[in-house]
C-alpha cells in the first residue's frame, strides 16, 4: 500500500536509438544531372555526420556506395565514390562516372565541408 496522494507506477527507462537518415524518402539518382543536383546536400549531410560519428566514419571510408545505399540513396552502377583524406585537410568525397571502354573517369563533382568561425 502507498501513502503516495497520486499513484505512481515506476516505468522502466528504454534506450533512445537515433536513427540517422540522410533523405527523407528513397532516392534513385539516375543521370548525371540529376546527380549534379541532389547529391551536393546528400553527400554534405554524410559528411557532417561524419566528423562527429567515427563508426559512420568508418563506414563511409571502406563501403562508401554501400553506407549511401543504406542511408536511401541509389548510386548508378556506372558512377563511382571515392572518400578521401589527405594529411592535415578534411574529408572529401568525389564522385566520377565510369565510361566503359575508356582508360578515364570523368570526374562530376567533388564535395567537402568547411568550417568557419566568424565574430
């Protein structure tokens, strides 16, 4: 019996999983302008995820496609991502499109994030 003035039933406290989405709905990018056009904020949302979540991190630099595809968004076969660091600098991500039977990729976009602090 509880000398309580309002019952009070102690409920069990359940983990909060965020889950982390980078569109809100499924997107397929087919060609290259549609590529030009949606996948600059995509590919700048992954980033930012990335310098404050090392696993998503990790993921993006060893299944880049992958970790996209998982996020919702369908890369053409014929395009390729490449994560890239280089000493002292941020992350970056290029985007080329394979053409086949040709020794090149043409590069589309390049996409990195730049903090600024200003007064």
């Amino acid at each position: 019996m509880t000398t309580a003035v309002v019952p009070y039933k102690k409920k069990e406290v359940s983990a909060y999983v965020y889950e982390f989405k980078l569109v809100e709905k499924s997107v397929k990018l087919l060609d290259r302008e549609t590529v030009k056009q949606q996948l600059p904020d995509i590919l700048g949302r992954a980033l930012a995820r990335s310098w404050i979540d090392p696993e998503y991190k990790d993921q993006l630099q060893h299944d880049l496609k992958g970790t996209l595809a998982a996020g919702g968004v369908i890369i053409p076969e014929d395009y390729e991502c490449v994560y890239e660091t280089s000493s002292g600098q941020r992350a970056k991500i290029v985007v080329f499109e394979c053409k086949p039977n040709s020794k090149f990729n043409v590069r589309i976009c390049g996409f990195s994030l730049t903090m600024m602090a200003t007064r």
